[in-house]
C-alpha cells in the first residue's frame, strides 16, 4: 500500500474540510487539556513497553532484520519495546519465494533477537494480496487458493508456539464507499479465502491469537463496517477470529478520527480484541504528540484493546520517513511525541502486572475491569473467574483468581470439564488431571496477591469447556 492509496481512501474524510478541523481543533485543546491535568500515577513506566506492561499491555515495533547490527537501533528497540512485529519478513514474498521452498532466514533473525530480549512477536502477514512472490501472483482458482492455504499452514506450524498473534488475513476490503472486498487473486478464488485462511492459520497454530488486520478502518465508515459485519459473523457462526488490527496510519490528510475509540469499543463488543497494529503519524512538534497521546488514551480506556505497534523505531526507519511520523528522531533521539506518549501510557490506570505465559503461549489480556480498591465482597479465600476463547474442536480459557480480604500466599482452582474435552497445555499454573475433574494451582511467581487483587493462569484444550465453572480456594 502506498502513502497514495491511503490519501485516495480518506478523499471523503477530506472533503469535510473546515469543520473537521475545527473539531479536531477543538479536540487537540481538549488533550492538551487533559495532558495539563492528569494526576502523577502510582506506577509510572520509564520506559514505553514498562509502562503498556504495568497497564496489562504491550508496545510494539515494527522491526528490519537488517538493522538489527544497527546498535543505535537496537538499543532503543531492546530498552523500550516488549513486542515486535516483522516489517516484512514474514511476507508471503519473503517465506516461500519459490513455491513449498521456504525461507525463514531473516525472519527467524527477528524472532530469535525477540526471544533473547524477552520481546513478545506478532506476526505479518500470512494472506495478502500484495508482496505476493512472483509464482502466486500469476496463479488463479483451486491451485491458488490450495497455495494460499499450504503457505498459512507451513509458516503457522514453522512458528507455532512463538507468536502472540497473527495477522492471518490483511487489507481484504476495499477503499472507497462501496464497503466490499477489494478485488485480488485470492478474493477471486470465492469469498470464503479468508475464513478458510483463519481455519487454516487456527490449526497450525492453536495458541496464537489470530487477527484480521487492515487501514483505513480506524474510524466508523463504510470499510470498518464491511469489517464489523463480517468479525460479527465470524463469531456468530465460529469462525476463529481473536482479534482485529487497526493499522493507524495517520496525517493530514488521514487524521486521526473523532470515533476512533468508539470504533474500537463496538469491535470489542463483537466478544475480540483490538490492536493497534502499525501506529504513524505524520507531523511534528506538539500536534503530532497531542495526537499519539490520543491514540494511546483511547486504546488505554478500552480494556481489550491489549497492544500498540509503532511501524518503525526512527523517523529514518520509516516507510514513509519524509513524514517523520514515528517516536525517534534520526539520531535516536526521543521527539516530543515519545514523551507525550510515555505520559498517555503513565496515565492509564495500572493493573495487575500480567503473568507471562511461555513464549507464544496467548498472552494474559488485560482483565475487563479494574482491580477494585477495596477487597471484593465474598470475605477471605478466594474467587475465580474465566473467559473462553472457542473453536470447533478446541478452546483456550483465560481464568482470572482474585484474592479475598486476607490475601493468598498460594491458591488452587477446581473446575469440571465437559466429557470429551481435555487440557493439552497450561501456563501460569499447573495441572493435575487433563479431563473430568481438574485442578490448576498457582506457580512460584503468582501465589502471593494482596487483598483485591488478581492474576491470570491459562490453559489451551481439544474439545469444548463450554459451561465450566471454577472455584478458588486458598492453599
Ligand atoms: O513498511 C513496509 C515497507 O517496508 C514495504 O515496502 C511495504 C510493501 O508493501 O510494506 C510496508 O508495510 C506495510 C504493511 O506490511 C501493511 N500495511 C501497510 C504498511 C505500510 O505500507
């Protein structure tokens, strides 16, 4: 995609001229506002990806295998960042250049820095229509579409376990006002390619979180409706979908929009998560911080919006780097909008710090409400509560245990499985049993919660959990 065709997709949003900038004049004074009055928090991060932590979340980068000699680079990649992404690494055209010859050379070179710097990564991008190697691009019909599907499921399964989430499918839906699907090969094959692509990515990859990722799409208009309508029926008829991305791409021309925290609120109440995948803005000085400031509040006041990826660390990384739009100047230098970025996360009220599942486990998402202030009813002990994340033929539950009025120095959760399902791997917890009747009991770094509050344990499952029911005790 070039910075053109985001400036062709936003020409209406354009058009609204005068007014628009009004209100977002009106709204910038508002941040400024906001930014003069926000109260020091208890736990302020020093760092972008400390701070995401404390508040349950991450904050990403986009990263170039080939900057990784880059010591400037890597300094700020490794200080700030806990997750990245691959900029193009993990392209079609990167991973099988020639067809069922993959080469994960540079992508693992990604990865493998991650991994060694406790960095989670998100993967890019599975199904696209563009970077396509040469041979896919000239192929149509059955043979594409089994191609398509054998590149999803080899580089799913070559990762499997190491990915936090995938873009599975990207940029599917077409600019403009007709909300459609963008004309492509794949599309071409029948309109099923993308859920047929997240079936695939699903089984190759159980644990990760898989995301339908696209520009454009930050505020409420045709293309994020055509979005919504087909997540909704994703979720309505079980087709594996996690999570949405929302790539933020923004300037001038494409601000940042008034809705984009709605559009983000009515995606998690589809039952997924948000991401904000690939984070730019074009400007400088104090606009562009008011700006970032916005993003990173809005996506802070949406407890499933769990992560932001910048899309590069320098303005000179950049891909469109005349725009200067990211947090570092050329020299490595913080810009004003990595300090208004830095005191956005700050502001954000802090959470339980996550557990960290083993890598590529599916990360803890943020809880969906606060930890209380004061002890939860229900006197000492202990209580349990879980979210389910279900495909056909398997789950993954999320269980939240939250201490009563005394605290916990250990804790134990029971729960029932249906018949015929059972747990294949756990994560902040161990196991006893795997069908029927199971017990999960905390770990060496998770036992001890003061009164009020929680943490989470995980455990991914064949068959379906519909309907369990845990209960905590302390031990
Ligand atoms: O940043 C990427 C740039 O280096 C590539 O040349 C370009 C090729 O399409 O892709 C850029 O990343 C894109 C991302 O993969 C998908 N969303 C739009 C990004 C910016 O174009």
């Amino acid at each position: 995609m070039s910075v053109n065709s985001i400036r062709r997709g936003r020409q209406a949003a354009v058009r609204s001229g005068p007014r628009l900038a009004l209100v977002l004049t009106a709204v910038g004074a508002l941040v400024v506002g906001t930014m003069i009055a926000f109260t020091p928090s208890a736990s302020a991060g020093t760092t972008l990806g400390a701070s995401a932590a404390e508040r349950g979340r991450y904050f990403g980068t986009a990263v170039a295998a080939n900057k990784l000699s880059d010591s400037v680079y890597t300094t700020i990649l490794n200080r700030e960042f806990n997750s990245v992404t691959a900029e193009n690494e993990m392209k079609w055209d990167a991973t099988e250049p020639s067809q069922n010859q993959f080469n994960y050379a540079n992508a693992d070179r990604i990865v493998n820095s991650a991994r060694a710097n406790g960095q989670q990564v998100r993967g890019h991008a599975l199904a696209w229509h563009s970077q396509q190697p040469g041979w896919a691009q000239n192929m149509s019909g059955t043979a594409l579409r089994n191609a398509m599907l054998n590149h999803v499921t080899q580089v799913a399964t070559y990762y499997r376990g190491k990915i936090s989430a995938w873009d599975v499918v990207n940029e599917a839906f077409a600019d403009g006002g007709g909300g459609g699907r963008r004309d492509s090969n794949l599309q071409r094959t029948g309109n099923d390619w993308i859920e047929a692509a997240f079936r695939a990515a699903r089984a190759a990859d159980p644990g990760a979180k898989l995301c339908y990722n696209d520009y454009n799409t930050d505020g409420q208009n045709a293309k994020s409706n055509a979005v919504y309508a087909m997540v909704q029926d994703f979720r309505a008829r079980g087709v594996p979908i996690d999570c949405v991305g929302f790539q933020s791409h923004f300037n001038a021309q494409s601000p940042v929009p008034n809705d984009y925290q709605a559009n983000l609120q009515r995606f998690v109440n589809l039952g997924v998560e948000v991401q904000i995948t690939e984070l730019d803005i074009e400007g400088s000085g104090t606009t562009q911080a008011n700006n970032y400031a916005r993003v990173v509040s809005a996506c802070l006041a949406i407890s499933r919006c769990t992560g932001i990826t910048v899309w590069g660390i320098r303005d000179t990384d950049s891909w469109r780097a005349s725009g200067t739009p990211l947090l570092f100047d050329g020299s490595g230098n913080k810009k004003a909008a990595y300090t208004s970025t830095l005191n956005a996360l700050n502001s954000g009220n802090p959470t339980q710090p996550p557990t960290t599942p083993p890598t590529g486990q599916p990360p803890t998402t943020p809880p969906t409400t606060r930890p209380p202030t004061t002890p939860p009813p229900g006197g000492a002990g202990c209580s349990a509560t879980v979210s389910l994340n279900s495909w056909t033929g398997g789950f993954v539950a999320t269980i939240r245990v939250t201490a009563g009025s005394s605290g916990t120095t250990g804790w134990a959760v029971s729960l029932t499985l249906p018949s015929g399902a059972a747990v294949t791997n756990t994560w902040n917890a161990t196991a006893s049993g795997s069908s029927g009747s199971v017990q999960f009991r905390n770990v060496s770094y998770n036992g001890r919660l003061n009164a009020g509050q929680s943490t989470e344990f995980g455990f991914q499952g064949t068959g379906s959990a519909t309907g369990i029911t845990p209960t905590c005790t302390v031990s």
